[in-house]
C-alpha cells in the first residue's frame, strides 16, 4: 500500500499498521469516516477486546459465536434478528459449520465433517450506498452485547467454513437492496 493511500486513510494508522488486513475499512459515501473509525477501532483491536475483523474487501466487518448449545445459539440469533428489524438493517449469516478432524483411518489424509449448530458467523455490511457504515459497526456491538448476554464461549481454533457459506448465500440471494422489478 503506498503511503499516499496510508496517509489519506482517517483509520490508517489508528490501531496501526494493515499489515495483517488485506485493506482498509471501505466507508459507505455519506458516512462520517471519523465517527466510524472511532466505533471501528474497539471491535477489530484485539487488546481492546475486539473480536471481529474487516472483510478482505473492506466493505463490511465479521466474526463467528459460539455458545454452549443450539438452542443458545437460536435464541442469539433471534434476538439479532429482532435488533436487525427494529435498525431495518441485517446481516449476512450462517450457523451450520464443518468441523473438520483427522480421519478415523490413520493411513488416509481424508477428513470427516461433522456439522456444528451451536456456532453462527454474522457478517455486517451495507449494499446500497455499498460500504462499511456505522449501522454495520452499531449492529455489531449490539451482537457482542448480545452474545455476552446468551453466554458466548471460547470458539476452538479449529477450521469454521461459515464465512464462505454466507459468501455462497449472498450472492445467490442478489443485490438486496435494488428493488426487484416487476
């Protein structure tokens, strides 16, 4: 990244170096860049307890939860979707996950998937004006909020399949914000 971008960036430089983010956060026009930078910053900085991180494009902020049960898990996401309605704003999101692990049989490389329910990635984005607004980054301290509140629990390293899920239902659902003709 040339220093020109780094130095026109309002967020460049705020958490420091993008050295481990594939870009810049990509406000949506009309966003006050200073006052998303300021709600940005605590969500995406690890030491300030931050757990979500930008998308590879900039355009919108991610992370998975975990509870200890499905039905946690449901009722999470229905109290998100309950906040998504009330903001007329919502997510892009999936729960079922691949839980990968070693193969029963030690001599093949193959990897069985068991489904994982008690998991859902929430990615906040905002399509029409397209880039990352301070709805999306409201939406996604009200889910931290949330996620505390329903018991969330440390999510293992192990390998999660959701972001490309939601990337896969996204797209097949179109531009949700254009109306549809008639």
């Amino acid at each position: 990244m040339s220093s020109d971008v780094a130095s026109a960036s309002p967020f460049f430089g705020a958490v420091g170096s993008f050295s481990t983010m594939p870009m810049p956060p990509s406000f949506a026009p009309g966003t006050d860049k200073n006052a998303a930078t300021e709600a940005l910053r605590p969500l995406i900085t690890p030491d300030a307890g931050g757990r979500w991180s930008l998308t590879a494009d900039g355009y919108g902020i991610e992370r998975s939860f975990k509870f200890a049960t499905f039905a946690k898990t449901w009722e999470f996401m229905n109290a998100v979707a309950a906040e998504a309605k009330k903001n007329k704003h919502h997510p892009e999101w999936s729960n079922v996950r691949a839980h990968f692990k070693p193969s029963l049989d030690a001599h093949r490389i193959t990897h069985l998937a068991a489904k994982v329910y008690n998991t859902t990635f929430i990615r906040w984005t905002t399509h029409n004006p397209k880039g990352l607004a301070v709805k999306d980054l409201g939406m996604a301290t009200t889910c931290d909020f949330l996620a505390k509140h329903f018991g969330e629990v440390e999510a293992d390293k192990t390998s999660c399949n959701l972001s490309s899920l939601a990337d896969t239902a996204a797209a097949s659902a179109g531009d949700c914000c254009v109306p549809k003709k008639k």
